[in-house]
C-alpha cells in the first residue's frame, strides 16, 4: 500500500526551524539530532497513523518525538497527512488548533 504524502504547516516548519536554532546554540549537533528524531516520528506516523491516539477526543492524532519535548499534531485527510504543529510539550497547549490546512 503507498503511503501518503506528508503536508508539513509552515507555522509548523517555523516551530521546529527555531526549535533547532534554540538546541544548536545549547550545544553543537544536537539541533540537527532533533531533526532527525522529528523526521522519525513523521516516518512512524506516515506508516500507521491509527497507532498515535487522538488528542483530546478531537480529530487531530499526536506523535511524540523521542529524546525531546515536541509533539507532532496531524490530521489523516484521504489524500494526506497534515502536520498542523511540532509543538513543545510544555509551552501554550492547543495554540495551533486555529490553523488551516495550506
């Protein structure tokens, strides 16, 4: 079976951009780590997104990323998996909720 394409939110490219300008200036290699442990959750979530539980009995499912505090938020479209946010576990729950599909 193809997998669908991943649509990645701009918001949410811009959230994950600063995230790892934030750990590459704590520590040299370690925003280019949280990239590729985001590419790892995108990869798991594109495989088999009935595995990531729904978040808040709503329609968004969440991926955690391994080794740092972000969440990948998507939804499952029949053409595509949306990434509405790579957001961080403890800062502002649901601001990107708003967001509309590009």
């Amino acid at each position: 079976m193809p997998v669908k394409p991943v649509i990645i939110h701009s918001e949410a490219r811009r959230e994950l951009a600063d995230a790892m300008d934030w750990y590459e200036a704590r520590c040299a290699g370690l925003g280019l780590d949280l990239l590729g442990e985001v590419e790892a959750a995108i990869e798991k979530l594109s495989r088999n997104p009935q595995l990531c539980p729904r978040y808040k009995g709503t329609e968004y499912r969440k991926q955690t990323v391994h080794r740092f505090p972000y969440t990948v938020f998507f939804l499952d479209y029949p053409d595509c998996y949306w990434v509405t946010a790579i957001a961080h576990g403890a800062r502002r729950p649901d601001y990107w909720r708003a967001r509309t599909r590009e």
